[in-house]
C-alpha cells in the first residue's frame, strides 16, 4: 500500500508555471506506475499525465502535451508535473494516483478507476 501527498499547487498567471510534487509513503514506490489526473469545477477528473515505474515511458493529454512534463525520482520516492506556458483552461485539482498493475494496453493508464491509490489533491488556478 502507498499513500500519497500531492504540494506545489497555487495561483498564477496565464504563461506562467509551476511544479506539482506526489511524495509517497512506502518503500515500494519504485514498483507503481504513476498518474497525474485532474478535475475542473463541474467537469468530470481527467487524465494529465503517466508515467512508468521507472520513467521509461511517460504519456500525456493532447491538451497538455508539448507544456507539461511528468517525471520522478524514485530515491525520493516522489513523483513531479512541470506545468509550463500555463492556460486559464489548466485550472483545476490536480490530483496524482498510483497502480500496482502492469496494463498491456498504455491506454488503460488514461483512466483514472486503473488507478488504486489517490492523492487528496491541490489546487492550481491560472489567471487570465
């Protein structure tokens, strides 16, 4: 079992960035895949961001590809999202998740019920 921790999130303008951080608890972290989901007032959670266990593959939302960047250090057992040229549309919590499972098809990682540990969330809001 890991529990996790999402920080970083807050207020800032549109262009801008910031960096979210996931620090987890346990000592199998290395063994997660990990996510990066989030959820806009009224809209349903969606996916942002996975990333392999060991970082050897990393996929994201069109919305967000090209500006943001999933990464983790597994020696800190912690898990990043670099969020750059931020849009008013990026506002939301952002939430991060790990599985245990190994998915054949990369597309069961966009989908966040594949997921078995959550973060309580944190807030970014981007100004216009």
């Amino acid at each position: 079992q890991v529990q996790l921790v999402e920080s970083g999130g807050g207020l800032v303008q549109a262009g801008g960035s910031l960096r979210l951080s996931c620090a987890a608890s346990g000592r199998t972290f290395s063994c997660y895949a990990m996510g990066w989901f989030r959820q806009a007032p009224g809209k349903e959670r969606e996916f942002v961001a996975t990333i392999s266990w060991n970082g050897g593959w990393t996929y994201y939302a069109d919305s967000v590809k090209g500006r943001f960047t999933i990464s983790r250090d597994n020696a800190k057992n912690t898990m990043y999202l670099q969020m750059n040229r931020l849009k008013p549309e990026d506002t939301a919590v952002y939430y991060c998740a790990a599985t245990p499972t190994t998915y054949y098809s990369r597309s069961r990682y966009y989908t966040d019920s594949n997921y078995d540990y959550w973060g309580q969330g944190t807030q970014v809001t981007v100004s216009s």
